[in-house]
C-alpha cells in the first residue's frame, strides 16, 4: 500500500517511557509500594508525591483493543451482566477481571488504591465496582459541572470543595503510606506537568501551519505520556525533543498528508484499533486533521498547574478539564480551534458507548455547523469495542464528504 | 394505553392541558422539573408551582437531529418537547446534574428557549457523606433559592419555607399512609393507580393532590374489603429512575399472579422518601433531602452498595422476589445491575432484570414475568 503516513522518530522514545514505567511497576511489586489505578486525568501529582505509583487501566483497554482483543473481553464482561451499551474501556477491563486476569493483552498489576475524579461518571461507576470486586478503597474527587464559566463566585466556591477534597486525598494517603507527602516532590511533579503541557501547546500550534507538518493522528499516537507519565522529567525531554523534530518539519515546508487538499477538524475519541487506517484514509486524499477536542485541552489541563500552589492549582485544572465544561465555553473555543486552524469541515466518530463525551456531540456540532457554515459527517464507532466500528461503512461516508468538499472548494475559487 | 380509574389518571394524561387551564386561572408561574433531584420546596415558596417533567409518549418528532438514539428515554423526550415548543407553558427549566447525559444535553437547551425562560442547573454533588460535600450542596441551594427569587422577583422569607415544608409534609405523610396500606392489604389496589397518585402529586400543587389523596384514601376504606382481590405473591418493583412507569409491565406482573407490595420508583416511592425534618433549618432540610432518602445509583455510597436498600425494603414487607426495570441506555443504573443482583443473591431474594424502551410490553417479557412469579410460587 502506498505509504500516506510519517511517523515522527520521536515516537520510537515511548519505548523507554513504557519500560521505565513498567520496571517501576514491577519494583513497586517487590517492594511493597503502592499501586493506584487512575483514570486518565485523575491528580496523579499527589499519586507521585506520595511515592505511589499511577496506573491506567484506560490505558490497556485501549492496548487490548489495538491487538484485537477488545470485542472478546467485552463480551466477558456482557456474559457477567454488563450492558454492551457501557464504556467499552471499564467493559474490557472487566473483562480482564472477570476471566480471572486470564486474558489481558499485558500484566496488570492489582492495585492497592483507586482514584477518580467525578468528571466522567461512567468512571466513578467502573471504579465503584473495581472497588467492590477487588476490595480496595476508592478516592474520589467530586467535580461540580461548570457549566458558566464567567460566574466568579460559582468558581471559586467550585475550586475550593476540589481544593479541600484534594487535603482530605492527602491526609488519606498519608495514613496510607505512613508517612508525609513529599511536598518538594509534589512542586516538582506540578512543574513538571507544567512545562509538558506548555510543550504540548507549542506542538499542537505547529497544526496551524499550511501545510501543516502533523495531523491529529500524530498527536493521538504522541498523546500517551501526557496523561500516563504525566509529573516525569523524562515526559518534558520526550515533548521537548518531540517539539525539536516538528519544528525541523515546518522549516523544511513539510506536509504531514503530502499534497494538503483538505484541512478538516476529528471530533470524538478515535477507534484505537483502527487509529493507522483512519489516519490513512483520509491522508490518502490529501486530508489533515488539523484541530481536535481530545488534544488541545490538555495545554490548559496541564499549563494550569502551579508548584507554587499545587493543590489550588491541581483543583482549578480539575475543573476546568474541557469536559467538565459548559456547552458555551466549549462551543466557542472550538469556533476559534477551527477559525485559526482555517478548518473547512468536520468528521465527527460518535463513540456510541462514550455517551458522557459523545452524548452532546451532534448537537454541538449542529451549533459549529450554523455558525461557520461548514460540514460536519458522522461516523459511528467506538473507542475499543470492534464490533460497533464498520470499515467500509466509515470509508464511504468520508470519501463521500471530501467530494462535498470539493465541490465547495470549487464554488469559492 | 391503559384504562383510566381516576382522577389521578386524569390529570397526569392530560397534564399539558391541565396545567394551562390552571396558569390562566391563578396567574402563577409554572417552573418545570427535570428528573431528578430537583428541590420543589423552594419553588413553592416563591410562589410558583414546581412541575415535575414526565416526558411523552410520542414518537420523536425533531430531537433526532440533535441527539443520537442511544441516549435515555426521558431526555430525548423531554428535549424533544422543548424543541416542539410543547412546553412553551412552562417560565423555567431547573435541572440538577444527576448525571453526565442530563448535564452536559441539558447544557444546550438554553439555546433553544426564549431569553425570558429561566434555566438553572443546581450543581448537586456525587459525595452524600462528606462535611465537604455538605458545604457544596449548602452553597448550591442558597444559589438556587437565589436565582428563583431573583427570577419570580419575590423574596422567599424563612415563613415561606416553614408553610411550604408543612404542605409537602402533609402531602408525603398521605402518600406514605398509601404505600403503609398497599404494603398491607395489597389486593385493594392496583399497581398502575399507585403510580398515578405519585405522578399526579408531581405535577399539581400538593395542597390540592392532598385533598383529592385524602378524598381518594377515604373512598377505599368504604370500598373494602369488598373490593379486595386475592392477593398474588408479594413482589417489590425497583428501578425505572426518572421518567413514568409503564402501566403494561406492571399489568403484566399483576397478570401474572404478582402483588405490588412496595417499590423503589421514580413515580413511587422515591418520590416521597425523605420525612422532611422540619427541626432543622431550610436548606439543611433540603441538603437531607438529596443526601438521605432511597439509594440511587447517581450519587456516591460506598456506604451502601447496590441492592442493599432492596434487601431491607424486602424484609420490611415480606416481598418474595424483586422485578427491577432497566431504563434503556441509562448507564449509571446499569453499572449497578450485577451487583444488585448479587446482592439479591446473597439475601437469598431471587430477582429479575426487565428491560424497558418504550415499546411497550413484549410478549416474551410477559412470558418471563409469568416464570417468575411460577417459580416463585413453588
């Protein structure tokens, strides 16, 4: 097949992140450190301050499903009285448990500790039943909805409930652990995420480019150790040099997509298991995402943090995480993603069993759609269950949308 | 469609229709509910009638072209309604965060209704046992209380809240009369006109449900005992969160050889669960109201797991088995399914999962309701 896709060299260094990751896990074992399992954007800051190590189960699931093993782990869970209608990442995680961790696409160490914050309820539901199942105490940091992000007062008292359950959170693991949380560590892991999400943002800006020298699917691929080894100092150096070789891309006039005929916007979190064919087919005709939902709210996430007053500052990312937002401020800071981006359609994957991301997805995009006159296609899927993900079907309906592009392009030259 | 026994059927089939006649009559404000979680009292108060959303029946209309089909029932609906301009005798929406399809669709209705409607979203927190959670929901029902004064442009004085406390007080002590009886003498009453009488206290002032309650209650001491039927083996109906019960699964139940003895649902007892401790003040009443009252799967308990309350509810009234209704697409109750069954399983209570979606009730559900109840018999 023809080659449509460059891979930025950077990415062969999630090898050494992964594996230095994974021997801490494996020490942590042997030594009797603790283990969290964490969702994606859960204050690991305090995890690491504490000397206990992060883990993701998200983050197998979406491994399971990239080796095809998804499908087969859901229905373990469905067959132990699990809807299929529930997110695919706790069904396959699940599954793992329930086939008595048996079938796993890795080893997953059991965790001593769970810690979630509110922000997706589907989490704190999975995380509820892990802690049933595997009797270990949960932590949950219960975010309010902001759902007006101009109300002074409403945000601050917001902050302030995160900010005293994040305390509450430490003294916990203090008791835990038996002993202080480290506080230099914790400024140093909040710097650390700090200057990775500021990173993140230079890398991310590069997409404005035409062309431009990366497409979102190389941002999902290098998106990884933002949220799994988040606070590391290897995590900056990754997106330092990541930043290096972008930035080489664009003094060259590299284009990500060969000839750039398309800019588009990708909403909704993408089927992993079929991230390389996405990204091919739409390379294939010339088409770069240039702006997605999943990726630039992690600069804000991560720029928001401050070692200067960690927890304050931990609780106002918290918050302040893209999906914890209202509609309005959600709306418009896409308007100006693809205003900037000179975006001039949207391909929208609706995760049927991620209803908390993709519940209000096409009624948003029908306010982006009225407001820029742009098309928006949809494309059904999921982000790990294969069975709900149609190939052929996607094929059709996106090639078809770039002829509608076209034309349009044709009707303002 | 399902015959109509009363007054209560009357006015919960006809509520549109009866809640304008009732608008042009007082001149009052109608503020709509959401389910769940909304507070009414402080509707009250102000002077307004809180009306509880029961969503439609109707096949969608417009709602498909902004939501996908995979989300609940009722929110589909009730957006489907406000799109369609059904609700336009309402003045304001208030709707609490209960969970992430509510608060993140319910977020884009603003845009769809005029600027004089009031929305408000009361930002209900998932933790119901910590001081600083308590602190939270303190501060969002002073917020709330806040904006409908501002809203209705009346001031809600602490006399206020003390006489609408005493109305609902008095509303839910009838309410509980009916469910104490039902739980007793079970065959004098039918499944169907117990959710009507809760449907209807939803959607009409309480002052008035309580004197047509009153009236009801008195009506069927005379009746019986010779309206009692035989009563069937004794059953609790769980589940069914946020939206009407569908009469034709509890007629199938009943047809079956069941008895409703007691239930956990949102047109049941949910509804009236919290006693209303009028000893503490306003807001830390209303705080009680959302952090007691009957387990529901949108709120943290770690305390109390999933199908704990069932247990005991089941004990309490001599139930021999448990029909919970799984609300199609509704994630958050389904999270919970296997570990209420397994908590019915280690209570020795057998139980069974009916899934509804609207469609009415099909043949092979009747069909293993009919098991059930059978097995339950031997």
């Amino acid at each position: 097949m023809e080659k449509t896709i460059y891979p930025l060299k950077t990415g062969e260094q999630q090898a050494a992140l992964r594996e230095a990751h994974n021997a801490a896990v494996a020490r942590a074992r042997e030594t009797g450190q603790l283990i969290a399992w964490c969702t994606g954007q859960a204050p690991i800051d305090i995890l690491r301050a504490a000397d206990i190590v992060p883990y993701f189960p998200e983050n197998i699931s979406c491994l399971g499903a990239a080796r095809g093993m998804g499908s087969d782990l859901c229905q373990i869970a469905e067959e132990h009285g699990f809807s299929p209608e529930l997110c695919s990442y706790g069904r396959i995680n699940l599954g793992i448990i329930l086939s008595e961790w048996q079938k796993s696409p890795a080893k997953v160490p059991r965790p001593d500790l769970l810690y979630c914050p509110s922000t997706c309820q589907t989490h704190l539901k999975w995380f509820e039943e892990l802690s049933r199942q595997l009797h270990v105490p949960l932590l949950v940091l219960d975010l309010p909805q902001v759902h007006n992000t101009g109300d002074g007062e409403y945000v601050a008292a917001a902050t302030e409930y995160a900010r005293r359950q994040l305390q509450e959170h430490v003294a916990f693991l203090e008791e835990l652990t038996g002993r202080p949380l480290d506080n230099a560590r914790l400024e140093e892991v909040v710097a650390a995420g700090a200057r990775a999400g500021r990173l993140w943002g230079e890398i991310i800006a590069m997409a404005k480019q035409r062309p431009s020298p990366i497409t979102v699917f190389d941002l999902f691929v290098h998106f990884g150790p933002l949220s799994l080894y988040r606070g590391l100092n290897e995590t900056v150096t990754y997106y330092q040099q990541l930043l290096e070789e972008v930035q080489e891309r664009v003094r060259q006039g590299f284009s990500a997509v060969g000839e750039e005929r398309y800019r588009l916007c990708w909403d909704g979190i993408p089927a992993w298991f079929r991230l390389g064919f996405l990204g091919r087919t739409l390379a294939r005709h010339g088409a770069c995402c240039v702006v997605c939902e999943q990726v630039y709210p992690w600069v804000e996430f991560m720029e928001t943090l401050d070692p200067r007053r960690p927890l304050e500052s931990i609780a106002t990312a918290q918050l302040f995480y893209h999906i914890n937002l209202g509609a309005d401020h959600r709306i418009e800071r896409l308007v100006r993603e693809l205003q900037d981006s000179a975006v001039e359609g949207i391909v929208v994957q609706s995760d049927r069993t991620c209803k908390t991301v993709h519940g209000d997805q096409l009624a948003r995009m029908r306010v982006i759609q009225e407001r820029l006159n742009i098309p928006v296609v949809a494309v059904e899927g999921d982000m790990c269950d294969q069975r709900l993900f149609h190939e052929a079907d996607a094929t059709a309906r996106i090639e078809t949308f770039l002829e509608l592009l076209t034309k349009r392009q044709g009707l303002t030259v | 469609m399902f015959v109509k026994d009363s007054v209560f059927d009357d006015i919960v089939e006809r509520r549109d229709e009866w809640l304008r006649a009732w608008k042009q009559r007082t001149g009052k404000k109608l503020i709509g509910c959401f389910p769940m979680h909304v507070p009414e009292i402080p509707i009250h108060a102000a002077g307004a009638l809180p009306v509880v959303l029961l969503g439609s029946d109707s096949p969608a209309r417009t709602v498909d072209q902004y939501l996908p089909s995979w989300l609940c029932h009722p929110l589909r609906s009730t957006m489907d309604q406000l799109l369609n301009g059904e609700l336009g005798y309402l003045d304001g929406l208030v709707i609490a965060d209960t969970c992430d399809q509510v608060k993140r669709v319910a977020d884009l209705w603003r845009r769809y209704l005029p600027p004089s409607f009031l929305v408000h979203h009361l930002a209900v927190p998932r933790k119901v046992d910590s001081a600083a959670g308590q602190a939270w929901l303190i501060a969002e029902l002073r917020r709330y209380s806040r904006a409908l004064a501002a809203f209705l442009e009346v001031t809600i004085s602490d006399e206020a809240f003390a006489q609408s406390i005493a109305v609902y007080r008095e509303n839910r002590a009838l309410l509980r009369e009916l469910y104490r009886w039902r739980a007793e003498q079970p065959g004098l009453f039918r499944a169907r006109e117990i959710a009507s009488v809760v449907a209807a206290a939803m959607v009409m002032p309480k002052e008035e449900h309580s004197a047509l309650l009153s009236g009801y209650l008195a009506a069927k001491k005379e009746q019986a005992p010779a309206s009692a039927r035989d009563a069937g083996v004794r059953l609790i109906v769980s589940g069914n969160l946020c939206e009407e019960l569908e009469r034709g699964i509890v007629e199938a139940v009943e047809d079956a050889g069941g008895e409703v003895v007691a239930d956990d649902l949102f047109t049941g007892s949910r509804y009236f669960a919290s006693p209303l401790d009028n000893s503490v003040p306003p807001l830390e009443l209303l705080a009680a109201e959302y952090t007691g009252g009957i387990a529901c799967p949108t709120k943290h308990t770690p305390a109390s797991p999933p199908g704990a309350h069932l247990v005991e509810l089941a004990s309490a009234t001599r139930a021999k088995g448990v029909v919970v209704l799984a609300q199609g697409f509704c994630e958050i109750h389904s999270w919970e399914w296997p570990a209420t069954q397994a908590e019915l399983d280690r209570a020795q209570i057998p139980g069974i999962l009916v899934e509804i979606d609207h469609g009415g009730t099909p043949e092979r559900v009747k069909t293993r309701l009919a098991a059930f109840v059978e097995m339950l018999r031997e």
